[in-house]
C-alpha cells in the first residue's frame, strides 16, 4: 500500500526558508518543491504553500506575514458581503496576483520531474468568498440571505475555471479544495442549498477541462456532506480523520471508480509519534482493506514535522 503526503507549507522546511519567504518567490517556490519531491516522491505534487489565499488575494485582499514559520493568512478583505462579491471582474489567471507565478512554477517542475503528477491547486467557489468577506460574514449572509450568497459563489465560478482553463493548457492537472464549506463550519443544509451548485459547476468545468474527472479535497466533517460531494461526480476524494471514516469508506464502495486518501492524523508525524503513527496507519489499513485505488494519507503535513518521520511512515505503509 502506498503513503501519500500532502506537501505544502513543509515543502518550504526541506530548504530551510520560512512559508512567507517560499510563498512570496518563484526560484524559492521552485525549490522547495522540487526538494519535496526528490525527498518523498509524492503523488500528486500540488503546487503552492499557502493555497486557498491564492485567487482571494489575486482579487485584492491583503496577505500579512506571519510570525516565525506560520502559514500566511489573510489579513484584510476586500469585500464586506456577498454583495461587493458581484462588483469583482473574473479572477484572470494570466495576470492576477500570485497565480501566473503558481503556474509557471508548475511548468518548471514538471518540465523537472516528467515522471511526475504536477498539479495546481484551485479553491472552490465558497472557499474564496470566506477569503474575500471573512467567514463570520460570509456564513452570516449564507444563513439570512442564502440567495445573495448562492449567486455570489455562481459569480466567482467563471474565474475558477479559467484558472483550470490555464492550468490545463501549460500542460498539468488541477485539484479543487473547497474545505473551508465543511461541516461543522457550516451544516450539511447549507451546504446543499449554496455551495454545492456553484461546486458542481467548477468540478464538472475541471474535469471536462482536464480530460478526466477532477480531484476533489473537502477535509472536516466530510461524511455528511459526503451524497453532495459524490453528485459532483469527482475522480478522487479524500476521507479525513476528523469525519466518521468507517461510515464514509463504507458509502465509498458502491463507488469504486472514485479514488481516494484516508488521512491518519497529521499531529502524529509532526509530533514524531513512531508508534502512534505504526498503530494509525494500521487501523487506516484495516479499514481501507481490499479497496483498489487507495491511499493512506496525514492531511497537509505541518511545517516542522521532521522529514525522517514522513519517510518512515510512508516506508511502513509500503511494507504492509
């Protein structure tokens, strides 16, 4: 069975620069995960460190920089509501932002690493409207006018796709995120009613784009969003260890086409728990059982988890 790590904000540990410094340079970007790569040979390599402040920040939010080794995080929106979302010109990923530098990054690894499945991450639609509003705001229009938020993220969508568009056309894959809708942030009503038409849109758009149906990555409670999810029709899913994951991978086998990750909790590496890690993996492994096209996983791997430690687990799991 195979590990696969997700190598973000750590890719900038393994050369020993701070996520603010790699996320800000493109040489940096570059190297960080290109070091990544030759250190884990992980599958996907999804390029960015900070990644759903991407297209919000492409719009005009601000994007401080953290203390110490922290992921950046946004700092000052651009939009008040809903409302000032439909005033926004589509993202265009040729020139916004830090997007145009994402992708071309994505290019020189790939030209780097042939072999590898190089992929751009894109947000969902929910996902950047919390970037650009704040969540407090954004969850309050979604419960006192659900409409006005609805047609907002139908708004944002037309930018997304273009984003894959790009991605697409520079020759490698996309993987849409949208966790920032997961249950408990908002319940699985909610999520039906507004986000997941604008979803459905993005991930079919991608798909159609790429050739092939796209990765889809909603981490939290996922189990009970997990019907909407599968309407999406993705090519991948991942089962996260904060949801019911005997419920969700029992519900992923009448759907044996769809790949998946069961993730162990990622504070087990970064706290270098060998044998908390040795009894987790096994109890993923147990589960996933005889399913094909599966993976076990930590979700996003934590800045200081100690690189020794990923490449034990995953030399554990492939020895299962």
């Amino acid at each position: 069975m195979q590990f696969a790590p997700a190598v973000y904000e750590h890719a900038a540990r393994l050369i020993d620069r701070s996520p603010w410094e790699v996320s800000r340079d493109p040489e940096l970007l570059f190297r960080a995960h290109a070091e990544a790569y030759r250190t884990y040979r992980h599958r996907p390599v999804v390029v960015g460190i900070d990644i759903y402040n991407l297209e919000a920040e492409a719009y005009g939010a601000s994007v401080a920089e953290p203390e110490g080794n922290a992921v950046p995080a946004v700092s000052g929106y651009v939009c008040g509501s809903a409302a000032d979302i439909m005033r926004l010109s589509p993202l265009d990923p040729a020139k916004d932002g830090r997007v145009p530098m994402v992708i071309e990054t994505a290019r020189r690894l790939a030209a780097e690493f042939p072999e590898a499945d190089v992929r751009v991450p894109v947000s969902g639609c929910f996902s950047v409207a919390a970037n650009l509003t704040g969540f407090e705001a954004l969850l309050f229009g979604a419960v006192s006018e659900p409409a006005s938020v609805g047609e907002a993220l139908s708004h944002l969508v037309r930018g997304q796709v273009a984003f894959c568009a790009d991605a697409a056309s520079a020759g490698f894959g996309v993987t849409v995120f949208e966790t920032a809708a997961a249950p408990p942030m908002i319940s699985p009503a909610l999520f039906r009613e507004i986000v997941l038409p604008a979803l459905k849109i993005l991930v079919g758009e991608a798909g159609r784009i790429i050739g092939r149906p796209a990765s889809l990555i909603v981490g939290g409670d996922a189990y009970p969003i997990l019907d909407c999810l599968l309407e999406t029709r993705p090519g991948f899913l991942i089962c996260p260890s904060e949801t019911d994951q005997e419920a969700f991978m029992e519900t992923l086998r009448a759907h044996p086409h769809i790949a998946a990750r069961v993730s162990m909790n990622p504070q087990l590496l970064a706290a270098g728990d060998l044998e908390g890690i040795r009894r987790e993996a096994d109890r993923i492994m147990d589960l996933i059982g005889d399913r094909e096209n599966t993976t076990v996983g930590a979700g996003v791997i934590p800045y200081e988890t100690d690189p020794e430690i990923v490449l034990k687990a995953m030399e554990y799991v492939s020895r299962r």
